[in-house]
C-alpha cells in the first residue's frame, strides 16, 4: 500500500503524513513520514505553568519504520528533526531561551512491544539517553543528561537517572515547583528514585554552592541525599515514619545581602523580613549533627538540635552550639500561632576562658583566664 499526502490531527496540532507498506519474506514492514509545525503551550498535555513560559512553535519532520515478522517480536524505530528557532522560554535556566535563537533538536527511538531506547541531542552539547519500559505505567528505567558533551554518554549500569547540567538557578526552580509545575507527571509515568545530579553552580537559598554533586537513593523505609561540594559535605536521612537524620562533615553557609524577594522562600533575607508567613504543616521532625558549621562567615564548630514539630508549634531539644572555646546548650519551643506568636529559650553557656571565648567571635575583652558559667532563660513575642 502507499497512501497520498494526509492531514491529521494530533495533541490539538495539525500534522502531515503518508504512510507505505511492504511485505517482505520475513516481515511485513509500515513506513510512515510526519512533519509539522507545533505550540507546545496548546497541545494540552503541558501543565499551565509550562504553557505560561512558552511561546512559539516548532517545526518537526520525522520517519517511523514498524516491522511486523511473520515469527517473533515487533519492532520500530522513530527518527525525528526539529528546529527551535521559533520558540521563546521563560523558564528558569538552563531551559530559559530567546525567540530567534538557533537550537536544532534530534531525537532517535528504538524499541519493541516492552521497552525502547530513546537518545537524542538539542543544540549540539546536550545529549541525552534513555531507557523506558512499557510497564502498565510508562517507567524511565535509566537515563543520563550531560550538558557539555559532543558524544552520546553510555546509559548508566543500574536503574536511576543521572544529570550532569550547567549552573542552575535553584530558587527559581523550587518557586517553579511550588506552583504545581509537576504535580500530575507521576500519574502516568513512573520515574527511578536513584538520581544523580551535578552542577558546576547552584544558587539556592541566598547562596551559591559550588561543584555540587548530590545523589539520591532509596533505602528500607525512606531514602538518603548525598551532598558534595566545596560548601558543604553531608547526608541527610529520610525516614516514613521517624525523625529525618542530617549528618553534615562540613557547612559554609554566608548568604549574601540581596534585597528580600517574597518568591524566593529559600533566602534568608525573605524569611527574618517576617513578610512571607512560615507554616510548619508537613515540616518533618529532624535530627542535626553538624561537625564543623561556619555560618555567615563565622566558624561556629559543632552544632547539634533535635527539632520536632506539633501542630503550629516547633521545639528544640538537645541544643548545642560547641565552638572550642565556649560551649552553649539550648533547648526551646517556637509557637507560630497567628496572634499569638512566641518564643522560649533555655540553657546554659559555659567555658574555660572568657577572653578566648570572645576573641573566638573577634570581641576583646579586659578579663582574663576566667572560666564562665551562665544560665539563661529567655521569652519574647
């Protein structure tokens, strides 16, 4: 058979085809060519936060070979071109792009009735590869992105997914994310839960964190997250039913002094302006440990706090702040009930040498060689 031009509807988009087939001594073969010219914002599958961020079109030709053998398994492959010329994203980067900027797109499909392989580059540098199962669910069985490649990277030896992207605006995705950006992705398709990202830069919570590597993978009853990078050197422990676990070798923590920007929840500066509100719903309870803590520029040493969340109020308990020189315990509760706010401190703070304490923290003082004792109890609304 060999059919003449046909139009079509597909996603809501018009789309060109003409389809072939021949029947040969092993296998009857169906050879279909498509081509059109699409706005992803109006095919209705995209959440409304992508459909916001995108504008434009773009124009895709591509083959699909299905081989139906009289004895065995079918097969196909799936060649497509597309040009990204047309197309305007607002996303935050590395996805973001300006209309008129040239961005050519190749993706490649080779599969059967149970799983296919689907590899592909965009502009050249950004080669992707990938393995999905067919499952009742469509599953990402293991994928790997590099952003910085001419060569297509050999799929990973398990299941995961591993991301080896340029520097990255944090902040602008977690907003992104709270928006709802991904909240039906999980109903049809499932993803592996060991995934693997790197970063030369990301900006995340009034910071830069630098060489970031940080590897998720899933454990009896929760997971861990694995984080490496010149900033910072810790695991964090997560468990479905008890305190999550922070282990931190090392944290340098110095935010810098950008004016608050209220959507951006992760900086320091939104947060002590007390304009966007903190609400501990789904705060889980957790265990720090950190070993060596520098925090806005200042080495504070050991610092430890077991803090538990009920209702609207948050409690610590097991404070301790242990610098070398002084050592502080804390232990308090949080109550951030609208119009009744307040705050409870208690513990003590003791050390050998109160001149060596200070001067620890670049404060002089006349007394010398003096041990100290002090407890404390402090409120305030």
């Amino acid at each position: 058979l060999k059919s003449e031009p046909l139009q079509a509807t597909w996603f809501n988009q018009p789309v060109n085809l003409d389809f072939s087939t021949t029947e040969g001594d092993k296998a009857y073969q169906v050879a279909v060519n498509l081509n059109g010219n699409w706005q992803p914002a109006k095919t209705g599958v995209l959440p409304p936060q992508l459909n916001d961020a995108l504008r434009g079109s773009i124009a895709w030709k591509g083959d699909v070979g299905v081989e139906l053998p009289h004895r065995g398994g079918t097969t196909y492959k799936v060649n497509l071109d597309g040009d990204l010329s047309n197309l305007a994203s607002t996303l935050p980067p590395p996805m973001d792009k300006p209309a008129g900027k040239t961005l050519p797109l190749k993706v490649k499909v080779e599969g059967n009735l149970h799983s296919f392989d689907l590899t592909g580059n965009a502009g050249g540098n950004n080669q992707f590869n990938t393995r999905w199962l067919l499952n009742n669910k469509l599953a990402l069985d293991r994928g790997i992105w590099t952003s910085d490649s001419r060569t297509l990277p050999p799929l990973p030896e398990q299941a995961g997914l591993e991301l080896n992207l340029p520097p990255m605006n944090g902040a602008q995705w977690l907003g992104l994310f709270r928006q709802g950006v991904a909240n039906n992705v999980s109903s049809a398709t499932t993803f592996p839960q060991s995934i693997t990202l790197r970063t030369p830069a990301l900006t995340l919570g009034g910071q830069q964190w630098n060489n970031l590597s940080i590897i998720s993978q899933p454990q009896d009853s929760g997971s861990t997250i694995e984080a490496q990078g010149r900033e910072i050197s810790g695991t964090l422990t997560i468990h479905d039913n008890a305190p999550w676990q922070a282990a931190i070798r090392y944290l340098y923590y110095n935010p810098s002094n950008a004016p608050p920007d209220d959507n951006d929840i992760s900086s320091p500066s939104t947060l002590l302006r007390g304009q966007t509100r903190l609400d501990f719903t789904g705060w889980p309870d957790l265990q720090l440990r950190c070993a060596e803590c520098w925090l806005w520029g200042q080495k504070y040493g050991r610092i430890d706090g077991d803090f538990a969340i009920q209702g609207d109020t948050l409690t610590l308990a097991n404070g301790l702040v242990d610098s070398g020189t002084a050592r502080l315990t804390a232990d308090g509760e949080w109550v951030n009930r609208e119009g009744a706010e307040r705050t409870s401190l208690k513990g003590v703070l003791r050390g050998e040498k109160i001149d060596s304490a200070m001067g620890f923290f670049g404060v002089p003082t006349p007394v010398r060689d003096s041990s100290f004792d002090i407890n404390y109890d402090l409120h305030w609304r």
